[in-house]
C-alpha cells in the first residue's frame, strides 16, 4: 500500500500557549514495502507527523493518501484508515490493560470484528513476529519484563496486520540485546507480510542499520528525504541541526579530513571494515609499485 | 579509607512463591572523587546495587560501608537520613522524581526536609541551579520543560542537600540525545569541579567510555572492574553479556588493530598505524 | 482535546495579585463569596461581576485565557439562566405564549444568577489558581490551619498531598490523552454504542492509567525517601510567608469595596432590580 503526504501542516492552537506550527508543508512518498526511517529531534514535528499519518490527528492542511485517496476524505475511509496504518506509541507497554498477554494482543483485531478463530491465529502470528515465547500468552502482561511488555504492545498492532506499520521510538530505554530483539521482529513483520514499516527515532545507529530510506525533520520542515546513502552524505548538515551521526562516521570522516581516500557513506561498523581493508590493500599494492 | 564499601553483598526479592536472588556476593569499594560507571543489562542487577546504597532496599546479607559507618537494620532515623544526605540519588523517570510545582521549590524540598534555616536554603538552590544551568527557569512550572532539562532539575534537588556522592540510576534513559548530552556534561561537571563522587548506572557505552572506572555487573555478579580502555578491550565477552562496545572500538577489534581506541579520533590514529605498517 | 483544561492553573508572574501573600488572597476569597451572597440587585451583581473582570489586568492574565476557562460553564449558566427565567413568576407578566410566560421579575432574576455565577467563578479562579502558585496555595493553607495540629489534625500531611496531587495533574492528564490516541490507534471506540458499552470501552484507559499512577507513586515515594522526607517534623521551608503593607492595603481597599456593596442594599434603587 502506497502512502503519500501531500503538503502536510499542522498548527498546534493549544489553549494557553501561542498557535505552533508543528508540521510545515510536509511531502513526501513512503516507498512501498520499505523500512522508512523518520528522524530528527524532540520537538522537529516527527510524532505530530506521523499521528497525522493514520487520521489521530486532522492536519490544518494538506492531504495523506493511501492508494491515492485521501484519508480525511470522510468518516469511513478515515476509520478504515485507522485499521491499515497501524501507529505504535512511545513506551507501548504502558497501554497494556487485559488480564492476558494473549487478550491483550487480540485487542486490535476483536476492535476490527474478526472471527475468534482468526483472532487466535493472529495472536499468534504477531507473538512470533515479535519472538515472544508462546508459552507468555496465558500470564499477566503485568508480570513480564520491560523487553517483553514492549514487544507485547508491539504485537497488539502487528496482530491487525496493517500494511503500514508505524512505530514511535520503538527501542527507546532498552539494552542493546532488547533493541535488537525489537527490530528484528520489524524486520520480520516486514519480510513476511511484505507491509512497510516506518520507524521514527533519534538514534542515528539504529537508523543506519536498519532503514532502507531516511526522511529528516528539523524544525517542524523536512529538511532531507532519500535512501540511507544518500542521506548519510550530508554528515555535516545532520550534525548542524542537532542530529548525531555513528560514531564511525565521524570516524571516517576524520581520516578523510587527513587525506585518505574514503567514501563518503559509511555508517556502519562492516561498512567501515571492508572500506577499510580495501584502501589498505590499495596503499600496500602502491606502496609496493612505489619502491 | 573507600568512601563507600560492600563486601559479599546479596539480595534476594521475597516473593511468596518464587524468591528471585538478584545480587550475589558484590564487593566493591569506591574512592572519594572517583567517576565510575556501573555497566550492566537490564536485569542485571544494577538497579538493585542502587537502592541498597541508598538504603532504600535492605541487603539479605553482606555488609555496606558509607564514610566509615557501617549500613545495618537498627540505624535510627537521624543516622538513615545522615547516610542518605551523602548519597544522593537521580532516577530513570524525570516525571516521577518532582515534588514540586516550581521549580525552585521542588530543589528546595531535599534541603527543607534536613532542617536547614531558609537564607541557607536560599543560597544554596540559587547555586545549585546555577551549577546545572537552570537558573533561568527558577520559577518554572516543571511539567513544562523538557526532559533534559527536569532531569538537571532534579541534579539540583540531590546537589542542595551538599552530598558527597551522587548515583545515576540510568538518568539517560529516557531522554534524547540532546537532553543526555546535558545530562552527561552537568555528570562531568559535577565531577570535575565539585569533586563530586559519581557513580553512573546505565547501559549505554558511550556515557561509560567518560568515566575513570567501569564496572560491569551481569546476573548480579561483578563481571569486569577496570579502566574504559581496560574493559572495553574485552569485546567478545562483552558482546556475549549483551553490552555494547563503542564503535571505535568495535571496528579497531575487527581490523584486528592495536590499542584500545575508545573514541573516533582514537579510532582514526589507530587506523592510521595500521596503514603505516 | 483533555490538554485544553486550563480551570485551576496557574500563571506564573509579578503582578499585584501575585505578590500577595496566599493567605490574604484566600481570606480575601471568603470575603468576596460572602459579598457576592450579599448583594441582593442586579446592580451590586453587575458591580462585583466588573470588579472580578478588572482584577484580570491587575493579575496580568490574558483576558482570553479567563473567558476560555468560563468555556466549559456555560451550559451550567444557560440551565440556571432558563430555568429562572420561566420559574420566577414576579412582577410584571411580559410574554404570555401558550405555556411560556416570562415575568420581569424572571429577567432579573435570570441575569443576576447568570451575573452570580460568572462572577463566583472568575473571581475565585483569579484570586487563587491563576495569580497563586498551587504550592503557596497549600503553603497558606498549611500555615493558616496549623493552629490544628495542636488538636492532632495532620495538617502537614494533607497539605503535602496536595501538593503532590496538583503537581501530578497536568502529568496524568497528558498521560490519559496518550492513552486514548494509542488505544484508538488499536481501533478502541470511545465515540459510540450504548452508554454500557462506552462505559465498557474506558476499561482500557482506566487499568493502564490506574496501573502508572500507581508506579508514579512507588517511584515518587522512594524519591521523596531518598532527599529524606521525614514527615513534617524538623522541617523547615525555604520561603516563609509573611503579611506585607501590601496585604493590608489590599484588605482595607476590599473592606471598603464589601461595605459599599453591603450599603447598596439599601440604596434606593427601582424596585425592579431588586431580587
């Protein structure tokens, strides 16, 4: 399912304070099928974005199109809107209600009127997407691990099987191990039910190894949108609005600054070991033509 | 003399049915001044050392040590709070850690609750709002600020009660990485100029490479206690305890490199050997 | 949207009615809500409305932000304007439509109540929540009631979960609108159905939210523990309250003010507006 946003804005009225302008002029098209990565800082317009993205938040003007129709066109496409973008709050795990890890994840799809053997099969497709151990589904969610409960709430949205699947800060306060195991299952969900996947976050490491396109808010505008590549060429522009390149970026980028011939698109830490492998056996085989 | 010192601490969480041990036979000693860095899983743990320390939690055997006075069951009141002035604490969450509705208030309420005479009070909350940047925002409702910002607030909260050392309960968190920069500097500072002891809970790498010391707990157990450069030599294992190492690191290890590099710059020299030789 | 509640909060500033201590604002309060009981026209009404709208500029508040917080009342004035406006059969009969009969005497009366309502809660909400800050609010509260301490009342204790409850207000108040978003975001509908199932459709909202502000609590307590919170005894406070000039004036002047109202009474006024 294509999503596209058309000259997205959104002012903020907010009682008390001055009219905000959140989001301005956004457009931009999510690649079907793709891991989109939305980044920028708290306070860039990324979360009021994506709320708009699936109808929790009305924009002041513009349009989101799935399939090319306008989701605000009116009630009905608005609701179903609801059930195919599917939006994964910041700290999910504090939504959990139900007596059961398994009730909890079939809350979505009882909401959408599917039959209780669906709901079953659903609910245990998500607990594997997620790798949650099957034998979790009859406790307390209450009485799971921070890890677990956030790959819980996760299933919750997975088991309405969106075809757009959004994710705010989904690996926000866990370990590395609990980071992994939450993208991972991303990447599942995705591999196995061809949906597109957008993750919003502020971690530049998370965002160089697992998304494919890259769109970069800064002050409520989106300031780049591409693939990883290209966006990781602009280390420079990246940094000056407040975002963090990976450290082996920056590392990379301090060995070009003393002259050594390196691309300029490395983000990852395999990136950096082939290229530089590769400069080294080049500076051996000229060092050896050289004498 | 350590400032602070355990020796065979244990806890066990009583739970009816099922008794959890958590910590198992942890003895470490901290020094005056030092800045050390508590690695560790979630779960490891980590947080449970935290809460012992400042005496929140009751160890189910061993013994705790803070500035010569030994932590046991019969302290009075009067010593409890004496031992937790020296000790002060940050939380994880900025939300759940303000009394206060003003923010000048809210790090007033430590020094408040010690029975200090108001101009006292004063003087000390101008400062240690000056000491983490916030003096601007003294009358500030603290629901409205952000959350680098609430949890500098609440540095200033532990730094009016005068303590001599301050522990971190992975302050970071739950921040961006520009509020866990501001965190971090105003840690540094603490440190630096205050000579503030700062123990620094938390389970991101790139905090625990600024530390002098790093001690990594996994199952509750002290797995390494080192430099950075001492502990983060140790990738493989570290990788198999589910931590992380710097990516300088990381990529010097896979290049096979020598030294330690902790930083990019590091990271470029080391490279650079490499190429040379 | 529930962020947009803006009744009973406050506006940091330096004005006048700021400045003032906390207890004479809350005297002050008492003394306007009997003052209002008082007034027995629609013009020593129409006087302590105005006064409470010429506080707004003396406490600095945008005069928007005070009309909004009026907002959500208006139902309730419109009901009692309505309902006074048929009930009261005084006076001279002026509309007699079928069963609608409207008396003057029912205007009056109608608008004094609307008047009387307006003017209660403006003046209320601008004397104390807006222009005083919640903790100098309790702090008052605290200082003006610990004579009670004496007869074994925990005023300490109640001032201070007072504190902690206004404080954590505006925190769960984000807290419940986030989880609503999430859980409409899983299809959850708030909107319609019988009342039994609307009711019903809260249960995920209330257990996650009961859940984290039972959390919050842990977590706070055990902060509040660690800066070695104690109770109430042996602690002092950073800002002590004490009465200034400017309190006195402020009393003086609202003394006048009450007796000119009170003289009102028996002004010769038309009949009519009496009510």
């Amino acid at each position: 399912m294509k999503l596209e946003l058309k000259n997205l804005s959104y002012t903020y009225s907010g009682g008390t304070t001055f009219a905000r302008q959140a989001v301005d002029d956004v457009s931009a098209v999510i690649r079907e099928g793709s891991i989109t990565g939305i980044i920028g800082h708290t306070g860039s317009g990324k979360s009021t974005l994506v709320q708009m993205m699936n109808g929790l938040l009305t924009p002041s003007s513009g349009e989101v199109l799935l399939d090319g129709v306008n989701i605000f066109s009116d009630k009905k496409t608005l609701r179903d809107a609801r059930f195919k973008v599917g939006l994964v709050f910041q700290y999910p795990e504090y939504q959990l209600f139900e007596e059961t890890v398994a009730k909890d994840i079939g809350f979505g799809p009882k909401n959408q009127k599917l039959s209780p053997e669906e709901i079953a099969t659903r609910t245990l497709e998500a607990a594997d997407f997620v790798g949650l151990d099957r034998e979790l589904l009859g406790k307390s969610p209450f009485d799971l691990s921070g890890g677990q409960k956030r790959r819980v709430a996760i299933a919750g949205v997975m088991a309405m099987r969106p075809p757009i699947l959004i994710l705010d800060e989904p690996a926000s306060g866990l370990d590395p191990v609990g980071r992994e195991e939450i993208f991972g299952g991303l990447c599942r969900y995705r591999d196995q039910t061809g949906a597109t996947v957008v993750i919003v976050s502020h971690s530049m490491e998370d965002m160089a190894r697992y998304a494919e396109d890259i769109l970069v808010m800064s002050d409520s505008r989106l300031l780049l949108s591409g693939s990883r590549d290209e966006i990781f060429k602009n280390a420079d522009l990246l940094c000056s609005v407040g975002l963090d390149v990976p450290e082996v970026t920056h590392l990379i980028s301090e060995l070009r600054r003393r002259g050594y011939d390196l691309p300029d698109n490395i983000y990852t830490v395999e990136g950096a070991e082939a290229a530089l492998r590769a400069l080294k056996a080049k500076l051996q085989r000229e060092g050896a033509t050289g004498c | 003399m350590p400032f602070i010192e355990t020796k065979n601490l244990s806890f066990t969480y009583t739970d009816e049915d099922d008794p959890q041990p958590v910590l198992h036979e942890v003895s470490l000693s901290f020094e005056k001044g030092e800045f050390v860095a508590i690695l560790g899983r979630n779960g490891s743990g980590k947080s449970t050392f935290a809460k012992l320390l400042n005496l929140v939690l009751e160890a189910t055997d061993g013994t705790i040590t803070i500035d010569g006075k030994s932590v046991h069951a019969e302290l009075s009141e009067a010593e409890i709070i004496d031992l937790r002035k020296k000790v002060g604490m940050v939380f994880q969450n900025p939300d759940n850690q303000l009394v206060a509705t003003v923010v000048e208030e809210d790090v007033a309420f430590g020094p408040e609750n010690l029975g200090i005479e108001p101009a006292e009070i004063r003087r000390r909350v101008d400062e240690a709002l000056e000491i983490v940047g916030m003096t601007d925002y003294a009358r500030h409702a603290p629901h409205k600020l952000s959350g680098g910002q609430k949890q500098r607030i609440a540095i200033a909260g532990v730094i009016a009660m005068l303590p001599d050392c301050i522990l971190f309960d992975e302050s970071t968190a739950m921040l961006d990485p520009r509020g866990r920069a501001e965190v971090m500097e105003t840690v540094e500072k603490l440190n630096r100029e205050q000579g503030i002891t700062v123990l620094l809970i938390t389970h991101n790498m790139d905090e625990a490479v600024r530390a002098d010391r790093v001690v990594v707990i996994d199952d509750g157990r002290v797995q390494m206690d080192g430099t950075p450069r001492e502990v983060f030599a140790k990738v493989d294992e570290l990788f198999a305890l589910g931590l992380a190492v710097p990516q300088a690191t990381e990529l010097a290890a896979r290049l096979e490199l020598s030294g330690v590099p902790l930083t990019p710059v590091e990271g470029a020299d080391a490279v650079e050997n490499w190429f040379n030789t | 949207m529930l962020k947009d509640i803006t009744l009973g909060q406050y506006f940091p500033g330096n004005s006048l009615l700021h400045k003032l201590d906390p207890r004479m604002k809350l005297i002050l309060t008492l003394l306007y809500i009997v003052t209002i009981f008082f007034a027995n026209n629609l013009i020593t009404v129409a006087i302590l409305t105005l006064a409470a709208f010429l506080l707004v500029p003396l406490g600095q508040i945008p005069m928007k932000t005070v009309l909004k917080s009026l907002k959500p009342l208006r139902w309730i004035i419109l009901f009692t304007t309505v309902l006074n406006l048929f009930w009261v059969k005084d006076g001279k009969q002026l509309v007699d439509f079928y069963f609608i009969d409207i008396y003057s005497g029912g205007i009056v009366y109608a608008a004094s109540m609307a008047l009387r309502v307006t003017a209660l809660l403006a003046g209320t909400t601008l004397l104390i929540s807006y222009t005083t800050s919640p903790i100098a609010l309790t702090d008052g509260l605290e200082q003006m009631l610990s004579p009670l301490k004496k007869i074994k009342v925990p005023v300490h204790e109640f001032a201070m979960m007072m504190t902690i409850a206004l404080r954590f207000i505006p925190t769960l108040i984000e807290e419940t609108d986030k989880i609503m978003s999430a859980q409409k975001a899983r299809g959850a509908d708030f909107e319609t159905g019988s009342l039994l199932s609307r009711a019903k459709a809260l249960i995920p909202i209330f257990i996650p939210l009961f859940v984290s502000a039972i959390r919050r609590a842990d977590d706070l307590a055990t902060a509040m523990e660690c800066r070695c919170y104690h109770g109430g005894t042996g602690r002092t406070r950073m800002n002590r309250l004490h009465y200034s000039l400017r309190d006195l004036f402020a009393l003086l002047c609202f003394l006048l003010f009450m007796a000119g109202i009170i003289a009102l009474r028996w002004a010769p006024l038309p009949a009519f507006l009496g009510i």
